[in-house]
C-alpha cells in the first residue's frame, strides 16, 4: 500500500501568541513529492484552536475531524477534549491503527497528541512533530533563546531552517496563530 505523508509542524509560544505553523509537501511514499502546498494547519472551532497534523493525510484528517467533536462535546476545553481523543484513539480497534500526530492549540495551551494514548504539553513552549520536527524544534530553541521575535516568525524560520534539512520538509509554510 502507497502512503502520503512526510511533514513537519511547529508550535511556539512567545509573549501570549501561539504560532502553528506547517509546511506544504506531501510525499508519496520515499521518493516522490506529489504536493507542494497542502495546507496541514488550519483553525477549528470558530477560528479558536488551530490544529496541525503529521502523518498519513487520510487519518490525520479523521482525527482532526474527531477532535473538532471532542471540542463541541467539552464546550472548547483543549486539554479535556485532547485527552478524550487520546483515549478514545487508543482504545478503539480501528482508530489505533492511524498514522498521525496532531499538534493542538489555543489561547492557553499547546498539546501533542498521539495514538498511544499521549497527551503531551511542552514545557517551554515549543512543540514539534513529523520528519523534520527534530530540526524545526531545535532552529525554535536556539531562536527563543537568542533572539527577540515573535512567535509567527520563530516558527516560520524554524521550519525554514528544518526544509534546508529535511528532505520530507519544504519551505512552502502557513502560519497559523492564536
């Protein structure tokens, strides 16, 4: 069976923003992009939480869509709601056998969420997930530490830096913030 997938999400959090950003190409299995500019990051719930996904396009969008119900269900709360997905994911026959990861976030916080059950809130702010993730979360680190820009623009050069890198990564990137 032949896959899509290949990405890299960035979340940063700096001065009361939250920035999601995604770059654009989805890769057909190891050696062909098909895609340039997908776009892997997106509001939900009335523009409130922004999502971004990493894995095989297919089930990381059922799960966006799940999770956008998990949200209407807890009345917006992003950790209750995260927390529900992840163990309904985990629990469920058919949804355990998706491949993705979703970063979520609002006003208030940023959380990674997997299918074995994780719900996982960075410490310092910056959250990363997908074949560049690595190198994105470390351009972050290195950016929040040393420099005085904005969460929009720590994210968007961080997945710069990870497209010069990454070979599943390219520099076709959305920005997303809350």
């Amino acid at each position: 069976m032949v896959e899509f997938k290949g990405t890299t999400i960035l979340a940063v959090r700096r001065d009361g923003k939250c920035a999601v950003a995604g770059d654009g190409q989805v890769t057909l299995g190891e050696s062909t992009v098909m895609k340039h500019k997908a776009r892997k990051v997106r509001r939900i719930h009335d523009g409130k939480v922004v999502v971004g996904f990493a894995g095989t396009v297919a089930d990381a969008f059922a799960l966006e869509d799940r999770f956008e119900a998990k949200l209407s269900k807890h009345g917006g709360n992003l950790k209750r709601s995260a927390v529900a997905l992840a163990r309904e994911w985990r629990a469920d026959k058919v949804l355990r056998t998706l491949d993705a990861l979703l970063i979520v976030a609002d006003d208030k916080d940023t959380l990674i969420i997997s299918g074995s059950g994780e719900v996982i809130e960075p410490d310092d702010g910056v959250a990363a997930i997908g074949s560049g993730s690595m190198y994105a979360l470390a351009a972050a680190r290195a950016l929040m530490k040393h420099s005085t820009l904005s969460a929009s623009e720590i994210a968007r050069e961080s997945l710069l830096i990870a497209s010069d890198i990454c070979v599943y990564t390219n520099s076709n990137i959305s920005v997303e913030e809350v």
